[in-house]
C-alpha cells in the first residue's frame, strides 16, 4: 500500500517506526505492506516510488532536523507537488491543527480526495471546520476518510461509539478530552497555582505550541464536533460549540468542590446542546480521572452509562491508531 506522509513530527516519526519494527507481523497477520512513497515536513520533502527506507527517513530527521537531506540529490518539491504528481493508495495527513482556516491541512486532504487516495487525518482543524462538507467530497469521489486518533489518541472511543455500541441509541455523552488541561486542574487540586500548573505541564511538554488550543478549550472543541457528527449524526462545526476554558478557574473553585468531593474538569458534552466548560465532578464517578488521562461516558437508551478510560495523546498512541485506519482501509479495499 502506498502512502504519503504530511508532516514528520512526533507522530509521523512515531509512524514510521512503528511501520518499520512491525514490518514482518504486519504482513503475516493482515496482508499489509506500509510502502512510503512521499513524506514532507515544513522544510522539505523525501520522495521514493519504490518507497523510502524508514529507519534512514527518521536518522536523517533527528540529524538535520528535517527529511529534506535524505538523499543527496535533493529535490525541490513541496508537499502540493508531492499530494498532486505521486501515486499513493493514502494520504496520511499529520501537520498542526488549525482553527482558523484549517490549512495546510485542508488543502492536502482536499487534494488527495480528488486524486481518488483514501485520507487518514490525526489532524483535526479540517474536521473541526468543515466535517460535513468533507464526509461528502470523500463519497463524491469514492474514497474513506478515517480518524480515529483525532479523539482519545489511542483509546479507540469513536470505534467504541461506533461499532460497539452498534444498533443502541446514544443519548448524551460527556468527557475529559483534553489531556493538558486535565492536568493542570489535577496539579492545581494538589496546591500548585494556575501558572505554576501550566509551567509545569510546558515543561513536561504537554502544552500545544499554541497554548489557547488547550487552555481556552479550542482542543476539547474539536473533538467534540468529530464526535457530535459521526457519533450523534450532526451537522455540526466548531462555531456551534459553546466555548469555555480553565483560565479563569482559581484555586478557591477547587477548594470548594473539594469540600463536596468534587473535583472540576474541562468537560466536554453533547446533551441537546454542545459545550465545553469546566464542571463540578464527583471523585466517585469513573469519569473523574487525573493526570493526563482522557476519559468519555456514553449514555445509551438501553444499555446504560459506559466510562473509557485512556491515554489521550502520544506520539506511538496516535500512531497505533493510524494503523488501525490503515487495516481497516486494506480490508474495505481488498473486498472490492
Ligand atoms: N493537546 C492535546 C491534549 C493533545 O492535551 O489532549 C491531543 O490532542
């Protein structure tokens, strides 16, 4: 299967490595061979019809900081060129999110989807912004659109929702999606000021490069609307989100739900209407998970309230969730 790559940070990296170690099993046990013809990031590109060697793609990276030096014959092609002259069987599209216009993107997938390649996006400004639209043109032109490492990394909660609890109604459903954020609140319930928090969880590299994307919920935002749309059936993009993040939550607040054995969360929930703001949680309701973990809570007509819990981010998380995109992208296409 040929694949080309947007973006080669943490999880492209963590991609490719996992590709590479896994190489032999993935072949014996599903009939998949991962062959990556094209991969750029911000300052260059590596292109290999016959596919690129992973473990030099990755030395290259951590030498040079970037795939642009991984022959000597460099080559002048951005990213466009690459999505619009290679053939690939998929896109992988995993540069920054972006809330604004959702670019670059946007324009990679848009691209790919009319070249008739099926999309895997851990990117989730095009989803965010323009769901809807997006589900349509991947049926217009006959392609899948996968994603589920845009909500809970690699806790398979959209699976969950999907295919589990297939032939149930869901109801509502509330959660914990943003892993930063639910660590600063957890640091800040042990004593630690916001800023000492938020400090803390930059040091340890949790915060997005733009810290708003956490803090002011732009984050949870998203991954409600990817779970608005293909869990509940809504037509929904990031304006219909009612918005609020931590920024004004004080150690008081904390104090005070604690004396009701509460804890305050970034809660993110669909119940008639959509919104992210910090609420009051008991501690004993399985919801209520500290650190970075990410945690959801379906409420189905008939089979009750079902809690996950997981790792909501990570480089080799997100990229185990590629790779189950790209199984199931094999198996559809090997039907045909
Ligand atoms: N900034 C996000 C978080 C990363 O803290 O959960 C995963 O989307």
């Amino acid at each position: 299967m040929r694949i080309i790559l947007c973006g080669f940070g943490v999880v492209g990296q963590s991609l490719v490595k996992l590709f590479n170690s896994r190489s032999e099993d993935l072949y014996a046990k599903y009939g998949l061979k991962p062959r990556v013809v094209g991969v750029f990031d911000s300052k260059g590109s590596a292109i290999d019809s016959s596919g690129l060697d992973l473990e030099k793609l990755v030395e290259t990276k951590k030498k040079f900081g970037t795939i642009k030096n991984y022959s000597i014959t460099k080559n002048n092609w951005s990213g466009l060129d690459i999505i619009k002259n290679l053939e690939a069987e998929v896109l992988i599209e995993t540069t920054a999110s972006n809330y604004k216009d959702a670019e670059p993107g946007m324009t990679h997938i848009t691209t790919a989807m009319k070249r008739g390649m099926h999309i895997i996006s851990v990117n989730k400004g095009p989803l965010a912004l323009a769901f809807p639209s997006l589900l349509e043109l991947a049926k217009y032109n006959q392609v899948m659109l996968k994603f589920s490492g845009t909500v809970g990394g690699g806790t398979p909660i959209l699976d969950y929702a999907k295919e589990s609890l297939r032939g149930e109604r869901i109801i509502s459903f509330a959660g914990i999606l943003n892993g930063t954020t639910n660590y600063i609140l957890t640091n800040m319930a042990n004593g630690l000021s916001f800023e000492s928090a938020l400090k803390d969880a930059k040091d340890k590299g949790y915060v997005e490069a733009d810290e708003s994307l956490d803090l002011d919920g732009l984050d949870a935002a998203a991954k409600l609307v990817i779970l608005a749309n293909w869990i509940m059936g809504m037509k929904v993009t990031m304006p219909d989100i009612k918005c609020t993040g931590i920024r004004k939550v004080t150690n008081d607040d904390i104090k005070k739900a604690a004396m009701k054995k509460c804890a305050i969360k970034l809660i993110a929930s669909c119940n008639k209407t959509l919104e992210v703001s910090p609420k009051e949680v008991s501690i004993d309701d399985p919801l209520c998970v500290n650190g970075t973990l990410n945690a959801i809570a379906f409420t189905s007509e008939h089979s009750g309230t079902q809690t996950i819990i997981g790792k909501g981010a990570g480089g080799m998380e997100t990229a185990s969730s590629i790779l189950r995109d790209l199984l199931d992208i094999r198996q559809e296409t090997s039907r045909i």
